[in-house]
C-alpha cells in the first residue's frame, strides 16, 4: 500500500512537471512567449513609460493615406488584378484610410469615360489617355508616361479603383486633370469615388506644364473658377490648391505661390520627400541625426513658412516617402524613419488643430511592384514598417499623452480605445530597452502586452526581422520599431 502512494506521488510530480514544461514553452504559430524574469544583457537599459488621458484628442486619420498610381500592371505592363488576392491582401494589410488616383504626371493625361461603371468590357482603357491631348501640347504620346497610352489592358483603371475602394471601404481622393481634362470628367470621378478630397493639378508650375499655365496667374483664374463650381455641387469636399515647394527660393516658385495666396480652397499641396528634407551619406549613426533634426527642425520651419504663405490653408501632403536611391531605402534606418514621420505628424497635430490635414506614401506600387522592384527587391521593409503605422489607424483611437524617463534612445506615443492602448515605440539605440513600468494616469499597468516588432541587428541592415509576441513584461530589441498593444 505504501508503495502504491509512493508511486501515485511520483505520478502526480510527474504531471505537474509536465504541465509546468509546457505552459512555459507555449507559443502559437510565429508568436512567441517570453517569461517575465528574464536575464537583462550586459548592454541592456530600463525606461519607465508614463501614460496620462487627461488632455487626449481624437487621431486624425486622413494622415494614412497612399498613392494608387499605377498598381494596375507590372514588368512590362502586364495587367495586374487588384481586385482578388493576394494583392487584396497585400493592400488591406495597411488599413490606409484612403487612397489618391491618379497620381504623379499621369494626373495629367487620364480620363475617365462618364457614365461607364464596367471594370472590364466597357467604353474604357487603361488610363484612356488622349493623342489630341498630346499633340496640342507637342508631347510624343507613343512615349509618354514610357508608352502607356499605347497599351491595350482590357480593363478601365479608374473603374477598378472605385471597385478597390468600394471592397476596402474607404474614400477616395482626387486628382484632377486641369489640362485636356473637363469638369463633367472631375464630377464624375468625386461622384463615383464618394471622394474627400480633390486637388486641381499635380505640379503645374514646373517648366513642361507652360502650355496650360504660364504662371501662377493663369492657374489662379482657371482653377478658382474650377473650386467654384466643385464646392457647389459637392458641399462639404475638402480642395486642395497645387502650390510650388515653399522652401524653393526660386523667383518663379514665390511668384506662383504669391498668386495663389489669394485663392479659394481649403488646403495648399506640399511634399515632404526625404531627398528635399536632408542629405545622407554612409555613416548610419550620422544618417539617423539628420533624420532626427529634421522633425525637430527642418519640417516645422517649412510648415511655419507654409503658414505665411497661405494663411488660412491646411497644409496638406500630396507626397512624401523614401526615394529608392536613398541610403535608408529598405534599411531599418528607413524603418524608423517611417515610425518617426508618424509620430511626428500625429504629435504636431495634437497640438496644432490637425494643421498636417492630409499625408499620403508615394508610392502603394513601389512597396510591390510585381517585379522584384529597385535592384531586384522589392521595397518589403518599407511595407511592414507601414502595415505597423497602419496598426495604429484601426477604429478611432484618442491621442494621449506619453513622457518617457530612463532612456534617451526611445521616442513614441500612446492611443486608446475603450480602454484599450497602443503605442508607438521606437528604440533608435543599439541597446535592448526594458520597461521597468508602464504607469496610467500614475498607476501602474499590469497585464499581457502584444508586441509586434520590426527589428535588426543594425540600423544600415536590410535584414529585418518581424515578430509578433506576448509577455506580462515588456522589452525593446536594439534597433526596432514596435507597436505594443494591452
């Protein structure tokens, strides 16, 4: 009898063992799950994370937007189907708000057939551009825009786009086409896009645009008369005046935006591409610097100037990303840079009355191009560090404050949502970060954190990892963008 208990012990002990073993080595698929006792690294530092709702705002979401320009064929112009997956897929997965059709000089030379609805076997083709628009211009159309007028897609583009925002459930916004396009045209694209915004023209002060507009003059009376008629018939639309780079000194950029200052419209176009904002070089560590002084100085210089030059007028970005050239293009450091360009815009916003009233990412086709992209790679860093922005804009989270103490290598933010957090953070240093606390309005949280994380070994490293954990602590991998979810 007594052997019998004693082997009934070793049984249970056994069990227990067990059961210990696996609950400490549980994961789920990719997710992964870290004891709250784990060893700090030599290099390691502590952050304490202070969280107040006191003065939280509402997030303004017109900040997540993309250009959809061309994502309607690939290599060689083979036509792309954007409608199933797993292209679907691939552009849900950011939660943009919404998307900008045309874009770029092609705003310039599409059409749209009125009336017509069908994506495939209506009236329409492709961007249904115009050889009478080219040849009054003098433009050669079998070249332009590499030839793409020439080709035969089977399939309307501006239709598929509708059909795209209509399965996404999001609005659209609107280039319109102020040179051989019509008003009938514009009605017809912002009546079938529910759109909420339109901007008349895409860079026309530059020099090949002087057959339509001379200078700033000859728009300014134009395209009044265009707003007018717009906001007639669509009260409540968002125009969007197309104003030359304000940080150009350039006697012909004041002269046109000296033009416009008196214009109708609600906002004013700027770009914030990272090739006007800075200079890189190859030291990553100088690199992020000038990233670095570029939010604390560069951009709001540029939006105070913006401020004089179009008082009363939101300013709003038609354009901004990372040119494929540039030394942070795929790279963590461009990672970050992208997290940064975030929280900057949402952190000005908090304070300025949502001044930044509009950002799109230039372009939704370079993150995948169908063809192996820039020097054979498509840019997939660039995808994930904005499909975990894209985290961030899902329902209608209040912006609350966040102050971090203990660390001077992570920045970031905090959202909430029926009681429900999301941060931003950022860890820009070469050192893990452990968060010794995480305090709400001076209590201290306790819970399970979800962590999705982008992160590599450095910041000029184009080998970046994406992980999904859980833990009831909470640690920062050097190096990493992280959007932390309790």
């Amino acid at each position: 009898m007594k052997n019998a208990q004693y082997g009934q012990w070793n049984f249970l002990i056994c069990l227990l063992s067990l059961l210990t073993l696996s609950l400490g080595c549980f994961s789920s698929g990719n997710n992964k799950s870290d004891p709250t006792d784990f060893k700090s690294p030599a290099n390691a530092v502590g952050a304490t994370l202070s969280i107040s709702n006191v003065n939280a705002v509402p997030l303004y979401k017109d900040i997540h937007a993309a250009c959809a320009v061309d994502i309607f064929f690939t290599k060689g112009m083979a036509r792309r189907d954007i409608l199933t997956d797993p292209y679907l897929s691939f552009v849900r997965a950011f939660n943009f708000t919404s998307l900008q059709y045309s874009g770029g000089s092609t705003a310039d030379h599409d059409h749209v057939i009125v009336g017509d609805t069908l994506v495939y076997g209506g009236r329409g083709d492709g961007y249904n551009m115009s050889r009478e628009d080219s040849r009054v211009r003098g433009e050669s159309f079998d070249e332009l825009l590499d030839g793409i007028g020439t080709v035969k897609f089977g399939v309307d583009f501006f239709n598929q786009y509708c059909a795209l925002l209509r399965t996404l459930k999001i609005r659209g916004d609107i280039i319109a086409n102020v040179q051989g396009g019509t008003l009938a045209e514009l009605y017809w694209k912002i009546q079938r896009t529910n759109a909420r915004r339109v901007i008349f023209g895409m860079e026309q002060n530059l020099d090949a645009n002087r057959y339509d507009f001379a200078d700033g003059s000859a728009y300014k009376k134009k395209i009044s008369q265009w707003i007018d008629s717009v906001e007639r018939k669509f009260p409540g639309i968002i125009t969007v005046i197309d104003a030359a780079p304000i940080w150009k000194v350039t006697s012909k950029s004041s002269s046109w935006n000296n033009h416009l200052k008196t214009m109708p419209g609600d906002e004013a176009r700027i770009y914030l591409w990272d090739k006007d904002l800075f200079t890189t070089g190859d030291n990553a560590a100088s690199n992020l610097a000038t990233i670095n002084q570029s939010f604390l100085q560069t951009i709001p210089q540029w939006l105070n100037q913006f401020t004089h030059t179009f008082p009363g007028k939101k300013a709003s970005v038609w354009q901004w990303g990372l040119k494929p050239k540039s030394a942070l293009y795929n790279k963590m450091i461009g990672c970050i840079y992208i997290a940064k360009f975030y929280k900057f815009m949402i952190d000005y916003n908090k304070s300025s009355n949502n001044f930044i009233s509009y950002a799109a990412y230039m372009s939704l086709k370079s993150l995948d191009r169908g063809d192996g992209g820039y020097k054979n790679r498509d840019a997939a860093n660039m995808a994930a560090a904005l499909k975990s922005c894209g985290m961030l804009f899902k329902g209608n989270p209040m912006v609350d404050e966040l102050s971090i103490s203990g660390s001077n290598g992570l920045s970031g933010l905090a959202l909430e949502q029926n009681r429900e957090y999301k941060l931003l953070l950022i860890n820009e240093s070469g050192a893990e970060i452990l968060i010794s606390a995480v305090n709400l309005n001076g209590y201290k949280v306790q819970g399970i954190y979800r962590i999705t994380s982008l992160s590599a070994s450095s910041l000029d490293s184009d080998a970046v990892s994406y992980d999904y954990s859980s833990s009831t602590g909470l640690r920062l991998k050097p190096y990493s963008v992280n959007v932390v979810e309790f």
